[in-house]
C-alpha cells in the first residue's frame, strides 16, 4: 500500500485496552490513534517475562486486551514527561512474542517487518502489530502524556514503563486477517517496476 493511501483516510481513533471488536475491522495500511494505557518493553524485558512465565510466576502487568511498544524512553529532561522515545526493530522480540500474545497481548508497536511465526501468531490469537514512524521520537513524546516505571527498574531504559498516551499515531502494519503492509509494498513496488 502507498503512503497516499495509507493516508487517505480519517485515522480510525482506539482506547486500551484492546478487544476483538475493536481490531477485526483495521486492515493494513490504515492510520491509527491509539489513547489509554501502553507498556514499554524492549528485548531484555521480554526475555525476562518470557522467563517468568516459564516458571509459572506471574508477569508484572496482566496482559490482556494490552499493548507493548517496542521502545526504552530515554531520560526526560526537567520540564518533559519523557525524552524522546521512538520504536526499536521489531524482530528482536520476535522470539519472545507467542507466549505474550497467548497471554492475551492485543497489541504491538515497533518498527519493520515480522517473522512468518510472529505473523502466523498474530491471526491465530486475534491481535495487530502496529508500526510507529522511525526517526519521530520527539514527536511521538509529545503523545505521552504519563510515565511510571513498573518493573524491572535494574535494565535501566528497558525496564517495562507504564504510559499514558492521547492519540499517538501508528499504521497497522499486520492485522488480524493476515494481511502484511511490507509484503503488499514489495508486491506493489514489483507491479510499478514492470510497468
């Protein structure tokens, strides 16, 4: 899909936390604005909640209907809520994903592509992988409106943050159909080439 077409639309405007009603209609390509609770979670944290589950404990949010965004904050200067806090590359928790998404996790924001299993995944359990602008991160901390460290305070930046957003803008990138934003560029640029 185009990025004129991506942006043709009004944004279709969601509030965490997330239900099947709310995602079975967004297909790739559509603009999001998403308000409410997110979690911050980087590879390091997932490796650990992945571990916490593994052992039978339990993880330090309840993950139902939730979102994970793919970012570590960096520090916040006096007068900000958080500094500037854009996505990470998304396969790095590629490995770490299946057990959140059974868990109940509704939602994911990153950036770049998914793996087959991660994609496979996201239509088994019903969720959408939402991918943010790489190189906004100023802009995107201006839509956090509350930061709270939750856990695992000893990763620093990585630990998992509680935020609270107002409308911060994300594209579906894989929705609960199948669909793949990067495989219908690929084909499109493919058909544009030959053309």
């Amino acid at each position: 899909m185009d990025s004129a077409a991506i942006n043709s639309a009004a944004p279709i405007r969601l509030t965490t936390p997330l239900t099947d009603e709310m995602l079975r209609p967004l297909k790739v390509g559509e603009s999001v604005l998403l308000s409410g609770v997110i979690y911050t979670a980087r590879d390091a944290a997932h490796k650990r909640m992945v571990e916490t589950l593994k052992h039978g404990e339990d993880l330090p949010m309840a993950l139902d209907g939730q979102v994970i965004y793919y970012v570590g904050p960096a520090p916040a200067q006096p007068d900000q809520v958080t500094g500037p806090a854009g996505p990470t590359t998304s396969t790095r928790m590629d490995s770490f994903t299946l057990p959140l998404l059974e868990r109940g996790l509704k939602g994911m924001i990153g950036k770049g592509k998914r793996s087959d299993e991660v994609r496979a995944g996201i239509v088994h359990y019903g969720a959408v992988y939402f991918v943010a602008v790489g190189g906004a991160a100023a802009l995107i901390a201006a839509r956090i409106k509350q930061v709270e460290m939750i856990a695992y305070h000893d990763l620093g930046t990585e630990a998992i943050h509680r935020l609270l957003v107002e409308d911060f803008p994300v594209v579906v990138g894989n929705d609960v159909h199948g669909g793949d934003l990067f495989e219908m560029g690929k084909a499109q640029y493919r058909v544009r080439s030959t053309e």
